[in-house]
C-alpha cells in the first residue's frame, strides 16, 4: 500500500458529504439525482472529484502493492475524463464495502490478479459520466449543443466558436446539473492511453521518501502486536515462559491464546523483541506425526476407524445406462483385465526399486491417470506411464524418455515436484495433480521419494505425440528478462496484450515467476503441449496447490476473458515459454469449458 496521503483525516462522512460535497451512491456507486451545496468539489460518484483548484482525485479502492495498480487505474479514469495522466492523484479510499468493494471479490480487497479487470467497467463509466456533467456545463453556459464540444487534457473547446473553459471553471454549474444515468464510452480506436507504455505515477514518491505505507500508518494511542501461533494445525498453547519478555522496555502486555502468543508493545521493535525473548512449549496435538505413520500403525489406525459405530450412508442408485449398469458383466471385465494378485516384488530388481513399484502401482495407482486405456477401458499393455487424458485433464508423460518424458529430470527435481508441487525449471503441478500432491505426495518420506524416484528411472522409456518434447530454455523466454520480453512473437498481438496486462507481473517475462517458484512456467509440461489442455484448465478453473511448504494460488480467469481471448494467450504462453506453434481454439476452449 503505497501513495502519498493527501487526505489523512477523511473519514467515511466527511467523504460522503464533504462539507456538503456532492456525493452520490448507486452502482458505480452514484446517482440520479443531484445535491446542491456550496463547494468547490465536484464528485459525482464514489471514485472521482474535481475540484475548483484544477485538481483531480481518483478515490482508489485498490491498495498499490507494487502491482502498479494505481498507474492502471488512473489510466482508465483518464482516458475517459480526456485528461492527462498527470493530471490525476490517487488517493486512498476509506474504508466502506458498499462503496468501494471489488465486484468480483465481493468486498473491499485487493488481490487475485482481480483490480483491472474489477476497475474496467466501473471507472471508465465514472469518468465518462462526469465528462458527459462537465461538457454539459460547458455547453449550457455558452448555449451550444454538447455536441458541438470536444476536450483535451480536461479544457472543453466548442469547435464552431473556438470558445474554451477548462473542468476547474466548471465546477460551480457542473454541481447544479443533474448526473445521466449513463454515458457512452470511447471507441477502442480514439484510446490514448489504455494500452500504451506509461510511467508509473508513484515511482518518484517511493525514490524521494514521501510515500505513506500501510506500516507508517499511526493513530492515537495505537499500540503494535506480534504473535507466534502453533507450527501444526490443531495444536495449542501448552506452557510460555514469559518474564524475560516483560522486561523489554516497551513492552506492555503479553496475551496467552488457544494456540498462540501475543507480544503488545507500545512499538514494533518492542513487540518483536519481547516475542523473540518467549520460551514457547507447543502441544502439537494429533496432526503433529502423520506423514510417519509406518504400515502397522495404518493398519491399527484403520482398525480403530472400523470400531467407530457405523453412520447409515443408503447406496446411491445406479445412474450407468446399458450395458455398463449390467454387474454382471464384470467377470468377463475380470478375466480379460484383473490382476488377482497382490503386489509381487520383482527378483530383477533393487529392494529400492521394489519399493517405488510398490508406491507407484498398488498403493499410488499413478497408471490410473498416466497410463492410456485400452478398448475395454482397462491400462494399456505396454503403454504404462506414456500419458493420458482424464476428466479434461492431461496426466504427462512420467516415463525415462529424456524429451517426452521426466528422463531428463535430476533427482532432485523429480522429489521436489513430489513433495513441494514443484521443480525448478520443471514447473508447477495442478489439476488433479496438484491434489495428489496435496493430499498424498508430500507426505512420503525422502526414502520412500527416493524409492519411487529410483522405480520411474527403471520404467521403459516411450515417446509421446511428435512435437510435444519438453524444451526447457525456447529462445524467446532466454532472450528476455524478468520485467521484459526479449525476442517477439509475431502474429499473436492479442496473446501478447492479454499476458503482458495480467500474466507477466506474476509468472515474468523469462518464465522464472515472482513472488513465489509455483508461479514459474520455464520447463513445464504445460506450455510445451502444443493443445494447451492443461494451460487451458488452469485459466478456466485457476489453481490452489497447498502443501506445507507452501502454496500456489492462481485465480480464475475464465469468467473475465472470451473463448477466443483465452486461446490467443494459450498460444502466446506455448510460443514464448515452449518454442511451440499452439493449436488452441477458441472452440477447444469452449468444448473445455462445458465439460467442467
């Protein structure tokens, strides 16, 4: 959160009506109606006033986080006002969720790569509308049609008359006018700002010391916290000895929680070094040993479960249409395709090797989703691990293959995309993936990883579909830098547009990621697959990978952006991040979108 605080003691009401300040609340939020009142601000809606001294403030509801969300929004604001950039000054909205809340969060927040596309409709039509007041005033002071008016960096010039009157002149008659229900926005054509390069608007403030931040924020009487909470979930507070702490000048009270501690100083370094003095104990509770569990304590844990008394769960009626809904015709399923035995270690191979067998097939089933089916919808013979599609989703190739499959892969990659979800330049997993990580993969112990590692490195190697091998460093992601593209892609101008706007600041230019390593996309399976199934699922459904390493969030965007739009930036992403022609369709995309 970062600007320069014009306003620091505007509150809700003195927003609102400002000294009588013209101030209406509806969708945008604003109004039909007008009051009249005297002021030198006109403010037609929640996000925009104008004032008599030529100043022009953008109420912003989106907090800048370094995303550059102000620059973006008061684009958008200026673009329809006609004024310039530098014409506009950000200022913090108070807080009101009835006001200021993002529309497709549902409160006032920032986040979810959510403010442009939340801004898009709303300050553009703000602006438009409080365009439309002043050009109206203009127009009826000098009786002319508003239509015979055009404005330039916020100056209204009648064109037959060559009569000029700026928005500041304006403002006493733009208060008497009643506010249009709606205005029309510019054509894509006339923009002169949206969609070009800009400086950001608050660089120079953050360089010379007089950006307010979140953290510069103080109050009367305010006081600071910190708290240490429980490392496990469902453990709690056991015992704290907390008198080396309460010595710490400034510090002033020391709170026991169920499963917490909280330090309360007078400041932040008092708060900080009282909590690092605490002695914690944690009662980490039952949570705190799962991944160990061996074999006998599952098998004992399972029996305790059996011994719970039964919760009555009737049968759901089969649904399957014929002939699949006839039972018996699993016998012949069975004879043809059922392996009645249990897990067999293989003579041939190492104890290791057996192991990871073990994991992979009986208990991980990891053929289920990668290996194809057969005719009978069993696992292919001969095919085992080469890839497959499954509810939408594509399980990738995991056999030894050096460029189709994971072959190629050090062992460190491979454990790490098992247990974090990710691997350096390997990516990032998702889909039901992710979910295998989540609820299962990350909890293997490393011998147990290693095993499996060392059974994959054993699986025979196959290709795949001609033109999907993994290329980890395409010339257009090694020729650019984190905030830069190097080499252009030609012919995708949208797909270029769509990913600089909501995808770079995340996942960069050199497909390295920000912020966090799930949002790297360099070395991926899922940019170098000239369908982009998975690219497509990820943008239709978003991603929440969550393991106790950490998490890789990404939304949704399949409700802000077209078929078509979608598929031009899928394209962009396996061109620029998998040296590949994509050969997404709009119509693929559709198809992918009614199946979920």
């Amino acid at each position: 959160m970062s600007t320069t605080l014009s306003s620091p003691d505007l509150n809700r009401r003195g927003f609102l009506v400002g000294g009588a300040a013209l101030m209406l609340a509806a969708s945008i939020p604003m109004g039909s109606r007008v009051v009249r009142a005297a002021t030198s601000t006109f403010a037609p809606n929640a996000f925009i006033r104008v004032g008599q001294d030529g100043k022009i403030v953008l109420i912003m509801r989106d907090v800048e986080m370094g995303q550059g969300i102000w620059t973006g929004a008061s684009m958008l604001l200026a673009e329809e006002l006609d004024v310039g950039l530098d014409q506009v000054t950000p200022d913090f909205a108070p807080p009101n969720d009835k006001l200021y809340a993002n529309p497709l969060i549902g409160f006032q927040a920032t986040g979810g790569s959510t403010s442009i596309r939340g801004d898009w409709e709303d300050l553009r039509k703000a602006a438009a509308i409080a365009r439309a007041v002043l050009v109206e005033a203009a127009a009826k002071q000098w009786t002319v049609d508003p239509a015979g008016c055009v404005v330039t960096r916020g100056i209204v010039t009648h064109t037959a008359s060559g009569r000029t009157a700026n928005y500041a002149s304006l403002v006493p008659l733009a208060l008497t006018l009643p506010l249009p229900s709606d205005a029309p926005l510019k054509n894509r054509k006339d923009w002169t700002l949206i969609g070009t390069p800009q400086k950001r608007i608050d660089t120079a403030t953050k360089v010379n010391g007089k950006t307010i931040y979140g953290i510069d924020a103080r109050i009367p009487g305010m006081k600071i916290a910190t708290v240490a909470m429980c490392p496990v979930m469902g453990g709690k507070l056991a015992k704290v000895d907390d008198a080396p702490a309460r010595k710490i000048p400034g510090v002033i009270d020391i709170l026991k929680l169920d499963n917490g501690v909280a330090v309360v100083g007078d400041h932040f370094w008092a708060a900080k070094q009282g909590l690092d003095a605490l002695d914690i104990a944690w009662d980490l509770g039952p949570n705190a040993d799962l991944t160990g569990l061996s074999r006998e304590d599952a098998v004992a844990t399972k029996a305790y479960l059996f011994a719970l008394p039964p919760v009555h769960a009737p049968a759901r009626p089969n649904q399957l249409s014929f002939p699949f809904n006839q039972r018996w015709a699993l016998a012949f399923w069975n004879l043809a395709f059922l392996d009645e035995h249990r897990f067999r270690p293989d003579p041939a191979l190492a104890p290791d090797q057996n192991r990871g067998a073990y994991l992979a097939t009986a208990l991980g089933h990891c053929g289920e989703c990668h290996t194809p089916r057969n005719f009978g919808f069993a696992m292919g013979v001969g095919r085992q691990f080469v890839g497959a599609v499954l509810q939408g989703w594509q399980a990738y190739n995991i056999t030894a293959d050096r460029n189709y499959g994971i072959g190629d892969w050090s062992d460190q990659q491979i454990t790490d995309y098992l247990n974090l979800g990710h691997a350096a330049g390997r990516g990032s997993a998702s889909g039901p993936m992710g979910e295998a990580v989540s609820n299962s993969l990350q909890y293997l112990t490393p011998e147990d990883a290693m095993a499996l590692v060392s059974y994959l490195r054993h699986v025979e190697p196959q290709t795949g579909e001609p033109g999907s091998q993994i290329d980890p460093a395409p010339a257009a992601m090694t020729a650019s830098s984190a905030w830069k593209p190097g080499l252009q892609d030609a012919g995708n101008e949208l797909g270029r547009r769509i990913f600089e706007g909501v995808c770079a600041s995340c996942h960069e230019w050199n497909g390295a990621g920000r912020q966090t390593n799930y949002a790297a996309l360099a070395g991926s399976h899922a940019v170098n697959d000239p369908e982009g199934i998975n690219l497509v699922q990820v943008l239709l459904s978003g991603a929440d990978l969550r393991t106790s390493h950490g998490t890789g969030y990404m939304p949704s965007f399949g409700g802000a952006y077209s078929d078509t739009e979608l598929a031009a930036v899928s394209n962009y992403v396996i061109s620029h991040f998998g040296g590949k022609v994509g050969r997404v369709t709009a119509e693929t995309v559709q198809k992918q979108r009614t199946e979920q």
